[in-house]
C-alpha cells in the first residue's frame, strides 16, 4: 500500500534514531534536566533569536502541549479564542474543554482568523454590561500552518498580534507542523519572526522527524509559574525527559529540522502537479504538506484499495474531499507510483 494518510506514519528521522541509539546507555537525570533538553532549548533559544528572558519546555505529544500550554496560562474564568476550524476546535475531543477552558470559536477564512474579526469580537465584549456572565476571552489561538494547510503572511501576523497587545492578551501559535510552514515556497516569515510577534509557541516534532515530542518556547519571561508541577498536574511529565531532548538536540543540530521539512515541501508539490495534470480538482489551494483533493465517490473507492489517505468532509452526495499528506518520509517514488495508478 501507498501510504500518504498523515506526516507522522514513520518513526524517526534516522539522524534522530541514531542519537537516540548513541546516548541510549548514557545515565542521565530526569525529567527533562538532563545536559541533551538544556543543549536543545539553547540551539532552539539561538535559532529563535532569543535570548536569556525565554524558556523551553519539552512536551510529548500535540494535544497535550496544547491543553498545557492554554490552562497554564489562562485563569479558570478565562476562554481562547480560535479558529471554527482550528485544531482545538475540532480535533481535540474536547481536551480544552476538559481542563476548564471554553473554546471561543470565530468565523475564519482558508482556515485562518482575521485581526479585524478578533478585535470587533473583543471590542463588542468589553463593551457589553453583562460580560462578567460570560467567558472571558484571555488568549488568541493559530495554527501555523492552519488545519487546511494554509499560512499566515507576515503582515497578517503582525495584525493579531497587534490586536492582542491591545487587549493585554497573548498570542499562543500551534507550530505541529511549523517546519512545512516555515519551508513553504509561499512563506514570507521567519522563525526569528514568528517568535517575535507571538508569546508563547511550539516547535512541532511529532510531524516533523521525531518519534515523539514539541518543544513550546515562551519568548518573553512569560513562564507560568511552577510549571513543572503543572506539567506533572496534567500527566504530561515524562521521567526520562532525556527522549525529548536527544531529538530535538539533534533536529537543531546543523540545519537538519529545516532540511527535512523543505523535502516535504518538495514532495507536496510534486504531488500537486501530479493531480492537477490528471485532471483533479483541489478543495483549498494549500501551499503547504497537507493537500486537499476531491474525489468522485466510485474513484475514491477504487483508490483505497492500494493507497491510503485520509477522509476530511464529504464535499457533495457524488464527491468527497479527501487529504494526502507528505512528509520528511515520503519518497519520490512514492509520488511517481501514485501517479500511475491514477
């Protein structure tokens, strides 16, 4: 079977595997004091620009960072503004919810929020005289890229931002494939920049080379206090911290976390040619790994039978949108196998 279902079908990217394997008898402290998570949160520091006021703290898994990171720095009354399409909108099975925290969901355009459509929402709340009854809007949650493989611009970007320095609220970006964004041939933002306009971030490595892990950046001495308790609170703590370090010491090690995204890009592109020239049509024009093609009902059928890919929404009673999705792992091969089944 060929298999483009999502970037995190594969294990490890085999530089990671082999400093996993090189430090696996090493004796090292625990949870995520060891000298590999304090070597990575310093190349990842330096990557960022960012100097001594910043932290970086190792998380396993995307859910989890996003559930952390948004009760940590909410108070109880408080809710996060997102995307109706956003990832924790939809696809978290509530976890924000479950940590006490409503999602605040706003209408969005290719899967992005608008700065305008932020600040009219926060304007009319403030101004209401029952909103003590009400949720109280204390973060703005993005995705880079959004859900539908689409990206921010600089300038859109710069807007949000503005907007939440307005409203002394911070701006979280979800980065779980923020390599395919940063790499992304339309991308005209760098990762110094993005960690400049936003308050708190993740650098996605579950998707992106690594067996396992994120690595959140608080950018500006923004750390909520004790988090390591909170961590542990929320069972996200791991004992041997070290698995998250050694991959991420060793993504950020030479140029190799940004080398492996532009590969899927790369990939992702070939795979859009491959569609457009036989003839298919596309959901959203996505410029990133994540593309979104609709597909006859029958078509799709006979496809499954030796390709796997995943199911999005059904886009009328004859088609559904469908995504295939490239990552560090997919092969050109791949690609050209593909196109002579279709």
């Amino acid at each position: 079977m060929l298999t483009f279902t999502s970037d995190y079908i594969a294990g490890a990217h085999p530089q990671v595997l082999a400093k996993l394997v090189e430090t696996n008898l090493e004796n090292l402290s625990g949870y995520g004091t060891d000298i590999y998570c304090q070597s990575a949160a310093e190349k990842i520091k330096a990557a960022c620009a960012l100097g001594d006021e910043a932290d970086v703290v190792f998380l396993a898994g995307g859910t989890q960072t996003n559930q952390i990171v948004i009760s940590t720095l909410l108070a109880p009354y408080e809710g996060v503004i997102a995307a109706q399409t956003g990832h924790v909108s939809l696809h978290e099975a509530g976890a924000i919810e479950y940590s006490g925290h409503k999602v605040i969901q706003l209408e969005c355009k290719n899967g992005k929020l608008e700065a305008g459509v932020i600040r009219d929402f926060l304007r009319t709340y403030h101004a209401d005289e029952n909103k003590e009854q009400m949720v109280l809007p204390g973060m703005v949650y993005i995705s880079f890229p959004t859900e539908y493989g689409t990206l921010y611009s600089k300038s859109e970007l710069e807007g949000i931002s503005a907007v939440c320095k307005e409203y002394e609220i911070p701006l979280f970006v979800d980065g779980a494939r923020l390599g395919y964004g940063l790499e992304s041939y339309d991308n005209d933002v760098t990762l110094q920049e993005l960690a400049a306009l936003c308050d708190v971030f993740y650098i996605g490595g579950t998707k992106v080379g690594a067996l396992c892990g994120e690595a959140v950046v608080f950018t500006r001495g923004n750390l909520p206090k004790h988090m390591s308790a909170q961590v542990k609170q929320h069972g996200g703590l791991l004992a041997k911290g070290r698995l998250l370090g050694v991959q991420f010491d060793a993504l950020f090690s030479g140029n190799l976390y940004f080398e492996i995204s532009r590969h899927a890009i790369e990939m992702a592109e070939k795979l859009k040619t491959l569609f457009k020239e036989k003839g298919y049509d596309f959901f959203i024009d996505s410029p990133t790994n994540q593309q979104f093609v609709i597909l006859e009902n029958g078509r799709m059928k006979e496809l499954e039978k030796e390709v796997n890919f995943c199911f999005w929404e059904k886009f009328d009673d004859a088609h559904t949108v469908v995504r295939f999705a490239t990552s560090w792992s997919t092969k050109e091969e791949d690609i050209e196998a593909l196109g002579k089944l279709l």
